[in-house]
C-alpha cells in the first residue's frame, strides 16, 4: 500500500535558524513526490516537486527538498528560517501505478518559527 | 485568473439534510478532485474526475456524489449528512492526470454537521 509518513506533529525553530521537515514515503515505483503548505483558514499551496533528476528540488519562498530514493525519503528544508515560514507542511506522494492519480498525504507538520 | 473557487467558505447542517459544495476551476484543467481534511490524518481522496462526463470514487465516496457536466465545474453533493461528516473540504484541479503535475487547491469549505 502507498503511503507518507510525516514523523513530527511539530518543528520548532528560531528565526534565521535551518530547518527541515521530513517525510518518507512508500509507493511501488518511480514516485513523484510533493511538497504543500497550507496557513490558517486557507488553501493547500504548491511549494515543489520532485519527478525525476536533480535530487535536490528547489521551489518557492527559498524552500528545496532533498530526494533520497536509498532512505526513501524527501525531506523539506530552508538555510534561515522566517516567522513568516509558521505554517502547516504536507508531504504527499502520487504513485506512477494508481490508476485514480490521487496524491496520497502525510498527517502534516506543523513548523512553528519563532522570533 | 481566480485558479479554483468553492462556495460555502463555512456551512452549518443539521443531520439528515442535503447540500452542495460547489467547486468551479478557471485554468481549463482537466483533473478534479474533492479531499477532506480531518485532523491528524492529512487529507482523504472522495472523489475525482479525469474530464467532463467521467467521475469516479476515492477513498472515501460513500455519503457523497460528484458528477462533472462542464471542465469547469465539479459539485460535491452531500445526501443526507452525518455528524461523521463534519470536516474541512477541499476542492482540487491539475492540468492533467499525469503523475507529474501539482494540484492547486481551493480555499476550502469548513462544513458542521449537528
């Protein structure tokens, strides 16, 4: 069965700080792996993908994602994180065999930066 | 260029009455799909839609239907709704079914059912 696992309800971090958010994943094949993040009362936002090539994925507000296919992993990360980065992170994972092309999620993190 | 727009932002039921969540994408896309949202638990397929006249079921379709008339437009009807039912729902589109391409999210629609 296909699945992500986001092992931390919460990250917290100091502002200017590195952070990483992790999550592993379980899908038969090439995976193609998602990163989301959703602020209060909103929407689920693209931030980045993985498909194929470069491990290192990078994407918006100065966010990049690390693939390890050996750990099967694909942990998000920032060099200095933002207060304004507080939000809540899903990790979702759409396998190449489903036929319904769903995006499977993690429970999500939430990453709290402070000042 | 609105992306993709779902009616009620909030909405109160009483069990046993019906509603729909409407769901309307502006980018020509061709997926669709209806997601909850519960706590702890990420967000949960109901159904999809890979074009106009094709749905079909999700995870978790039962005490729901779709139907897709228009590229555009994607109701999530509730049937006679359940306290089990109350959750966040969130509308998506891709521009295709392939694996390869992000879905972009609706605003959602937080939905109590008493």
């Amino acid at each position: 069965a296909q699945s992500v696992a986001q092992p931390e309800d919460q990250v917290n971090v100091a502002e200017g700080n590195p952070l990483t958010v992790k999550c592993t994943y379980s899908v038969s094949g090439n995976p193609y792996l998602f990163w989301y993040v959703q602020y209060p009362n909103r929407g689920l936002q693209f931030l980045l993908k993985y498909i194929t090539g470069d491990n290192l994925v990078k994407g918006s507000y100065g966010f990049e994602a690390e693939f390890n296919k050996s750990q099967t992993s694909f942990h998000l990360k920032k060099p200095s994180a933002l207060v304004s980065d507080s939000a809540l992170y899903f990790c979702a994972v759409r396998g190449p065999m489903d036929s319904s092309y769903k995006l499977i999620f993690g429970s999500g993190t939430r990453l709290l930066v402070r000042p | 260029n609105a992306g993709v727009t779902q009616t009620p932002k909030f909405q109160v039921l009483k069990t046993g009455q019906s509603m729909t969540l409407q769901c309307a994408q502006d980018m020509n896309h061709e997926y669709m799909s209806w997601y909850r949202q519960d706590p702890g638990m990420g967000l949960r397929l109901i159904h999809y839609s890979v074009g106009a006249g094709i749905t079909d079921q999700g995870e978790v379709p039962n005490g729901y239907n779709v139907s897709r008339s228009t590229t555009e437009d994607f109701p999530l009807r509730l049937l006679s709704a359940a306290p089990s039912q109350t959750s966040v729902y969130f509308c998506a589109s891709s521009y295709s079914r392939l694996g390869n391409t992000e879905a972009f999210f609706g605003q959602g629609t937080r939905l109590t059912v008493v």
